[in-house]
C-alpha cells in the first residue's frame, strides 16, 4: 500500500493542490482562526483519505515539469473555484444581518466576524456564528469531502470552453439569486414588525404633535426588534439549513454536469 503511494505521488500532489485551494477560500475552513499550516495538514489528511477512490479518475501525470505545474495552478483555481461558491453561503447570512441591524439601528455597532475576518454589524455576526454551529451540526463539513470526491470524478483538469463558462456563470447567477432570496425570507418577519412600529409610530406623531415620537422610537425598535428576533429563531435555523442544501445541491449538479473532456 505504501508502494502505490510512493510511485503515485505526483498524482496526490495534484488532488492535494485542488484541497488546497479550496481550504483557501470555504467558509470556516478559511477562518484566519486556523493557522496555514492546519489547513495544509487538513488538506494532506482529506486527501490521503479521497487518494484511493479518486486516483483512477485523475489525468495521466505529464513528462513535462511545465505542463505539470500548469496543471497544480489549474487544480488550485478549480479549488479556489468550489470554495468561493461555498462561501456564498454565509455571505446570506451575512446580508440577513445588515437588514436586522439598519432597522432596529445597529448598523453602527460592529465587531470583527470569525468567517470573513472583516468588522460586521453585531447581528450579522450573531448570524454568522450561528450559521458555522449548523453547519457542522447537520455534517456540512462531510458534504464538502463529499463534493471533492464528486469534482474528482468529473472534472480531472480544467478546460476553459464556452460552455464550461456558461455552466459556471450559471451556477453563479443561481447561487447568487438564492441568496438574495433567502436572506429576505430571513429577514421578512423582523421587516414587516419593524414597518408596522414604524406606521404606529408616524400616527402617534399625528395624532399627539408634542410627543417626542423619534427619541422614544430607538429603544422601541430595539426592544421589539430583538424580541421578534428572538421567536423566529427557530424559522431562521430552517431558513439556513435550506440554504446549505441548495447551495450544495447547486454546486454538485453543476460538477455531475461538467462536460467531459
């Protein structure tokens, strides 16, 4: 068994270089939380465990250097490729967030977010936190091992063609679309509250002109806000792990797609 790893090496140093990249760029498994060389371990150990059943499905090692290392960037981008998409997965969450935080006002308090590394309202980093707890409660992390092995299979070296353009602007478009959908669904009910207070708010106005309506409606909107927040948690936690499926779901038809080549 040792053997066939020693005279396949150059084989796993192409799957591991697709690893790689995609370590780069998924979500959670690109948090600056884990060092450089943790990621490069994971990579090493998620291939050693793919290299047997997806080593067959590799492209033939070539004779020059040249090409070999055109072909570890291409592997790298395919990586780096899958992992974005991924990422698109938490950029719903993310936008979730920004709505909660403009209307219950706390779009200026912001902390720094584990996933993006990168200052965010303090709701959307609630959003996210809760996002990476659910993605390893429902075994996202296998999905990804599950959707290498998938690429392996289908996609032994990248070919710029006009259709596999299209295919993954497609994919793109889908994604995407998802996320903006989702991230309203999200955000609808805490929306639609916050728009009713708003309206109460505008007639108590009306009706008593010498009642300070804009100073008493920070900590209204607050206090309602974080209370409908609170009960639609659990329609948030369905509303995520639908986006995973999707986002998932999207991502491996487009490999069990890829043309052949």
């Amino acid at each position: 068994m040792l053997d066939y790893f020693v005279y396949n090496f150059q084989t796993f140093l192409m799957m591991m270089s697709r690893i790689i990249g995609l370590m780069i760029t998924a979500p959670v498994f690109s948090s600056e939380g884990i060092s450089l060389a943790t990621r490069i371990f994971f990579s090493f150990l998620i291939t050693l465990i793919l290299f047997p059943i997806s080593s067959p499905f590799m492209m033939a090692v070539p004779k020059s250097m040249g090409e070999y290392y055109l072909i570890i960037i291409l592997e790298l981008f395919l990586g780096l490729m899958l992992g974005y998409m991924m990422s698109l997965i938490f950029a719903t969450f993310q936008m979730a967030g920004e709505y909660f935080s403009v209307q219950i006002g706390f779009s200026y308090t912001e902390v720094l977010d584990p996933v993006s590394q990168s200052s965010l309202p303090i709701i959307s980093t609630m959003k996210n936190l809760m996002g990476i707890m659910i993605f390893f409660v429902i075994g996202a992390h296998r999905v990804v091992i599950e959707t290498l092995a998938i690429s392996y299979q289908k996609v032994s070296l990248v070919n710029i063609t006009a259709e596999i353009q299209n295919g993954i602007i497609k994919t793109f478009e889908k994604l995407i679309g998802t996320m903006f959908v989702i991230a309203f669904q999200i955000s609808l009910p805490v929306l639609g509250v916050l728009l009713l207070v708003t309206i109460a708010e505008a007639l108590m106005g009306k009706a008593a002109p010498q009642m300070n309506v804009l100073q008493l409606s920070f900590p209204a909107k607050i206090l309602i806000g974080l209370i409908v927040l609170i009960l639609i948690v659990p329609l948030i936690e369905v509303q995520m792990v639908r986006t995973f499926e999707i986002s998932f779901d999207t991502i491996q038809k487009m490999l069990r797609e890829w043309p052949k080549q």
